[in-house]
C-alpha cells in the first residue's frame, strides 16, 4: 500500500514538474509582437476585409499558408499543398421583383427582399398557414399555390432564417410555386434585414464547375411594419391570387481556398489521434457606406486567426503526444461553408480527429476571462480552467447561451459529425457596447486591441491545445449532449 502511494506521489510529482515547465516554455517562446504582426497584416486596410471570393480573400489564405511552412507545419498526409478548395455556388439577388396579393402591391427592397429566388413569373391561390412549421402544414393541399407565412416560430430569441430554411424546403416539396413570410421588425430592423438579404448569397456546390444550377425556389420576406399586413392576408376571401415577377437573379460557381496544416504527434501510438484546431479567416468586406466602408474584421476573426498562427509556431517546436492539425475556414461569414465543406470532405478522416478547438469571437469585453462556448459539453472542462489559470485567467462559460453561439461557429460543423468541439474565445461577460461598437463595424481595426490580454489568452490557448493533446483520459462528449449519438457513430462507440 505505502509503495503504491508512493508511486502515485511521483508520477503526481513529475506531473506537476512538466506541466510548469511547458508553462514556463510558453512564457518564453510566445512573441507579444509576433501576435501583433499577424494581426495588422490581416486586419489590415489593405485586405480590404478579406470576403470570400476576393483577391484579398486569397492573399489571407497565402499568407496563412506562408506561415505554415516557414514554422515548419506540414500539409495534411497525403496533400499535396496546404490548400483545399472549396465549391460555391454564388448567387446573385435580383435586381427587379414586384408582387401583387389581391389589390395590394409592393416592389422590392421598399416592402419586399429575398432569401432565394429565380427569374420568371409565378402566380397562385394564396394560402395563408400562421407560422408554416410542421403542424402548420399537416392536411393542407399547397401545390399551385403561393404561402403566405409568418417569419420565425413565434418566439422572439430564435433566430429566423433557420425557419425560413425549413419552410420554403417543405413547401417547395409540396409543389408551392413560391413562400412569402411577413417581417414585422422587433429585434432586427428592417435596415438590417435589407442588407443582410441584398447582394450575393452563398451556398455549397457538389455539381461539376460549368454546370447548371437548379434554379432556386421564390422565398421572399415582406415588411410588415405594424402588423397591418397580417390581418389583411387573414381576411382575404377563399381563392385570392398572387402574382410574382423576378428579374436580374444570377448564379455561377467559385472556388475558394481553405488552409490546411499538420504537426505529427511525438507519441508512436497517440500522433494517430488528431487534435484540430480551427479558426475562419473571411470577413465581410467592403460596403459603401459614409466614412470608413472597410469591414476589417480585427476580432471577427482577425483574432482568431493569429492566435491559430501562433499556436502553429508553438507547437510546430513543441509538438504533443497527439498530431496536431489546423483548419483556416474560408466562407465563415456565408454560413460556415468552408467547415462545413471540410466536414464532408475531409483531408484527414473525422474518425481520427478526437476533438475540435476553434476561435471565433465578436469581441470581448473582460480581459480577466476567456469564454469556452460548449465549456461542460466534453471530457475536458478541467483542462480549459487549468490552462487559464496558469496565465492568470478565468475559464468560464457562454453566458449567452440565449444567442446559440455554439451552433453558429464551425465548431458545430465538427459537432454534427460526432467530433467533440468547442469555441475557446477571448473573455466576454455580456452583449454590451464593447461589443457591439466593433461586431461587424468598420471601427474593428487591430489598433483597436489590447495585445498585452490577447498574449495572454493565446498562451492560455496553446497549453489547453498541449494538455489535450497530452491528455490521458477519455475524450468524448458529456453523456446526454445533443451530438452525443453522432460521436457514437463517428467512433463506433456503444
């Protein structure tokens, strides 16, 4: 029994002892400036706020790829570059639309936007069916015809597009000729929706380049202001029409560059085990708007792509038990599609990547914390309050979970396949002005960023990707954890 203590007081012992040394290794070897350097080239003005499908774009992919190999990062096994492209179908709203219920009529962007559309005219019974979800619909005859339905499921803190999604598939299937839902603002603007709707829209493409695209479906969003709109639709009598026109909608594909790399675990049996750490590099761009109409994305995701940069140089000479990968999204912006595109057609296969830790911030407004987005939903929570604290941080959870932050970062496309994943991001405590003066402003600039926090979170970053990389325990998802049945699958578990 005494020697069986003993020997748990070693081994807790040279525990200890290393885990202070790799501590004091990271205190000396991560470079405040480097950090910095990475962030004013990519926030530059001169990126002109890296969108997707831009020069920019592709000179951020270069420049991340750039850093690979000169830290000595590999391509994945097998790859022969650090770049993976990835297929979009690009399509462009249209630039004409008018549609027409009973005697009322309305003209695009004044009363009307799109979220997918095509060109040509479509008319139909209208057919009102509250909010369209699955209950909505039961029973209900929609072929030929045009529904009319409101935006969301009723509850004013979910997000809209998703049903939108849902709706306009389902009505689609049931031979609809087209979906119209009515807006009325609250929480979003009708300003906001306006831009959000306008321009290009994205989506992944798995045809061949040079193919037609299946002409997308008419699913359109109607500003109803105070409400007026909904009691007319209630009240139109049986076998009222609709008439939609469409013009100018356009579509074609592109591919974009996501950045792969690759560090070799130094364990013999653990480096077939892979550690992916993720972090998008897109931003939104340019607008024109009055002042400043660069969108230089300092934190969304300036940050997270130096502190992917830096890790990289770090473990490229400090390398863990497990192999290392990395993953710079393009299209994050768009809706996740570089990870999601990764996600199907991954370079390294799912089934040996153990875990996902990614980067993606908005801001942050508490320099004493960093916030892990899906803190208690694997194996490892010990991990992320041991890494902070070593930098004189404190680990805490999304104190937003109201937001879905953890489904709207490419984490979740690891998530949805099994991998178990969070989002390690700098501190923030709540949705303030802080926050919102740079999310998605042109004032996001790197001069804006306090470097002395920003060392110090990704420190705390670099030795929670070593301890999982040189952890001993069970990776996987905490039982009940809603993709907990998708890990099972992934790993082949009972």
């Amino acid at each position: 029994m005494k020697t069986t203590i003993l020997f748990i007081l070693m081994v807790s012992t040279i525990l200890s002892v290393n885990a202070q040394k790799l501590v004091k290794t990271i205190n000396a070897q991560v470079d405040k400036e480097e950090l910095r350097s990475h962030l004013y080239f990519i926030a530059s003005d001169a990126m002109r706020g890296r969108n997707t499908g831009t020069v920019e774009n592709e000179i951020a992919a270069q420049y991340i790829a750039s850093r690979f190999e000169s830290y000595g990062v590999k391509p994945a096994p097998g790859a022969e570059s650090y770049f993976q492209q990835v297929s979009l179908m690009k399509s462009v709203s249209p630039r004409k639309a008018s549609l027409s219920v009973g005697d009322k009529s309305f003209e695009l962007e004044t009363d009307m936007v799109f979220y997918t559309a095509k060109n040509g005219s479509f008319e139909g019974e209208v057919i009102y069916v509250g909010y369209g979800l699955e209950d909505d619909l039961k029973g209900l005859d929609l072929k030929g015809k045009v529904v009319v339905a409101k935006t969301g499921n009723g509850n004013p803190n979910e997000r809209l597009t998703p049903y939108t999604i849902q709706k306009q598939k389902a009505v689609k299937e049931a031979g609809a000729v087209a979906l119209i839902e009515l807006f009325k603002p609250g929480r979003y603007p009708w300003k906001l929706i306006q831009y959000y709707f306008s321009g290009e829209k994205y989506s992944l493409y798995d045809g061949e380049e040079g193919q037609e695209k299946e002409a997308g479906f008419p699913s359109a969003w109607l500003l109803d202001q105070e409400g007026d709109l909904l009691s007319y639709i209630e009240g139109l009598a049986a076998g009222t029409t609709a008439s939609l026109e469409v013009g100018g909608q356009g579509n074609h594909v592109i591919k974009v560059p996501n950045v792969v790399g690759y560090i070799e675990g130094s364990d013999p049996k653990l480096k077939e085990e892979v550690i992916m750490i993720t972090a998008h590099f897109d931003h939104v761009g340019v607008s024109k708007v009055d002042g400043d109409s660069i969108w230089n994305g300092a934190r969304d995701n300036g940050i997270g792509v130096a502190n992917m940069l830096t890790a990289a140089e770090f473990l490229a000479k400090n390398p863990p038990k497990r192999s290392i990968a990395f993953l710079a999204c393009n299209a994050e912006e768009k809706g996740l599609l570089g990870s999601r595109w990764y996600a199907e057609h991954p370079v390294i296969p799912l089934e040996k990547t153990v875990y996902d830790l990614n980067t993606d911030t908005g801001g942050y407004n508490d320099v004493t914390k960093v916030t892990v987005v899906g803190f208690e939903r694997t194996s490892v929570t010990n991990l992320f309050s041991t890494a902070a604290s070593a930098f004189g941080l404190e680990a805490i959870d999304d104190p937003l979970p109201e937001e879905n932050y953890y489904d709207r970062s490419d984490n979740v496309s690891f998530a949805a396949k099994g991998v178990p994943a969070v989002s390690f991001d700098p501190g923030y405590t709540e949705m303030n002005e802080e926050i919102t003066k740079y999310y998605h402003q042109p004032a996001d600039e790197p001069q804006t960023l306090d470097y002395d926090y920003l060392t110090k979170y990704s420190k705390a970053y670099i030795y929670a990707v070593s301890l999982i990389g040189n952890y001993s325990g069970d990776l996987f998802w905490t039982a009940g954890d809603k993709y907990e049945e998708a890990g099972k699958e992934l790993y082949g578990r009972d």
